[in-house]
C-alpha cells in the first residue's frame, strides 16, 4: 500500500500499469474512527491518503511497481507534502504486508540512495501496515471521472503520461476497474 500525496494521482498512475488488477483510494496509518476524508484532511489522524494496489505477480512484479512508485507517482525527498499538498496526510510512504515486501522496499531504497539518484534525500518511510480503510465513492476513479478538474489536468495528468513516456511496456491507456458484487 503506497502514499504519496493526494491519493487521486498515485491510484491514477498504477490504475494505467500493466498487471495491476485494482487500486482503491483510501487512509493508513490511523484508526477506523478517523479514516473519513473531512477528519484526515486535518492532519491530526496519523492516516496518510494511500491507495491499495492488487496485481498480477505474474505479469508485473512488486519491485517493478515501486520502481513505478518512486520514478512517475511521487517526489520521495519531498516530506509531509507533495505539489501542492501540505501535511503529514501527503507524506511519502510504503505500507508493507509482509517481511518480503519491507525487504525489497528497504533494497530499493538503499539502492536509490547509494546511486544518489535524488538531489535530496529520500524520506519515504517503509512502515508495517496496520489496516486500509478504502476512501468514500466519490474519490475511487477520480481521474478517469475528473478528467477536465483543473488539479487533475496540472498535477496527475503529467504523473500519467510520465508513466507512458517512462515505462512504454508496463502502459495501459485504458484505467483498470474491477468492481466486485456481493450477492
């Protein structure tokens, strides 16, 4: 479960990789009580805006999305903001399952630093991950519902195409949606 920013931008970006089943919008880091959009825009949750990624290990590989991660849906020297968003609810971070994860977020990290591929620091935080609250309806799909918003179109608009310029082979010009219904 990655964070970085507003959580519109970063499920766009991975809803247009190859492999990638799904991606919900949604808060970790805080409890069940304050994961509500109004509450974790304060700051004050401990929630950061995330997105849930469900994919295909088959045809793209956890790694490869934190390559995703770090090259096209975020700044990672950037703390407790990205663009125009301000506060610790935007702070850059990976939310891992399991030991396996953390291992290869902790690498990649190292492996970023060492090749001092950011001018700055890197401040993403690696963090175990405790829950995902999906977010409300309104904010699932947001770009591909949003595609004239004024914020979409200056700030998640470039992430996307970035991502085609930069991984032409893990590019899908159509948004993945897989909706479940329970019968």
């Amino acid at each position: 479960v990655p964070a970085g920013g507003c959580f519109w931008g970063v499920e766009a970006v991975f809803e247009h990789v190859k492999g990638v089943r799904k991606v919900t919008a949604g808060y970790s880091g805080g409890s069940a009580a304050s994961a509500h959009y109004g509450m974790v825009g304060t700051g004050s949750t401990g929630h950061a805006e995330s997105v849930r990624v469900e994919f295909d290990p088959s045809q793209v590989s956890y790694g490869t999305l934190l390559q995703v991660f770090f090259s096209v849906a975020l700044n990672p020297t950037e703390l407790n903001r990205q663009g125009p968003d301000y506060g610790t609810q935007y702070r850059s971070v990976i939310f891992y399952a399991n030991a396996e994860q953390k291992k290869i977020a902790d690498s990649y990290i190292a492996q970023l630093t060492s090749a001092t591929s950011f001018a700055a620091p890197i401040v993403t935080q690696v963090v175990p991950l405790q829950a995902f609250y999906p977010a409300e309806d309104y904010h699932q799909h947001y770009y591909d519902l949003h595609p004239d918003n004024p914020y979409i179109v200056y700030n998640d608009r470039p992430k996307v195409e970035h991502l085609q310029q930069l991984f032409p082979k893990l590019y899908r010009p159509e948004q993945q949606f897989v909706e479940v219904t329970l019968h």
